[in-house]
C-alpha cells in the first residue's frame, strides 16, 4: 500500500553535507510518521531520525542531534534528511521507512510497516 523510494546518497569528504530524500507513494492515505534508521556492514540497523505526518514533532538518535535534520513537504508526502558535518562513523545503508499505525514513529526498525531500498552515504577520512 506504500511505496518508498529514497534518493541523494553518495559520497562526500568528512564535514561534508548531503541531503536526502525518500518519495513516498500508495493507496494509503498520508498520515503517517516515517522515519530514518541506517545500517553500517556488521552492525544492528539503527534509528537516525524520525518526523510526525504533519511535522510537528520530531526525534533524533543523540549520534546526530545537532549535526541532521529531517523535515517533510506534506503536500507531496515526502521526508527528507539533511546531513551536515558528516563523519566517518556515518557511512551506511541509509532507509526511510513508514510506522503507519502509529501517530508518533518508534525508534525500534521493528515497529515501522514499509521500508525503501535504502542509498548508500560514503564518509571519507
């Protein structure tokens, strides 16, 4: 019923900025939180940020408060994820994912219903 589709992963130098984007699309109806989690090789997938249907709440894993925000544009129902002062320790699969039956997104990747293919984000030293 939701499509997900990210975009704008690459590769950037350390205290570099990316931004990326995650096209959500379906039958269902918009309300929903979607989130960020990324998943580094050998590592458990993790959450990285979180934002309400309409915006108005948001949550960040303390690894980047400060430094990403994620924001949305709800006529199109897409959610977004700025990255700023990029580190080493960042790269990953990133993947944005929708809790459509929650009004408050989780942190937990298990609580979340659709999931992208995910964009791979490089930090070089």
């Amino acid at each position: 019923q939701v499509q997900l589709v990210e975009s704008g992963g690459g590769l950037v130098q350390a205290g570099g900025s990316l931004r990326l984007s995650c096209a959500a699309s379906g039958r269902t109806f918009s309300r929903y939180p979607m989130g960020w989690f990324r998943q580094a090789p050998g590592k458990q997938r993790e959450f990285v940020a979180m934002i309400t249907w309409n915006g108005g709440s948001t949550d960040y894993a303390d690894s980047v408060k400060g430094r990403f925000t994620i924001s949305k544009d709800i006529a199109k129902n897409t959610v977004f994820l700025q990255m700023n002062s990029l580190k080493p320790e960042d790269t990953a699969v990133y993947y944005c994912a929708a809790d459509t039956d929650s009004y408050f997104g989780g942190r937990r990747y298990l609580e979340y219903d659709y999931w992208g293919q995910g964009t791979q984000v490089t930090v070089s030293s």
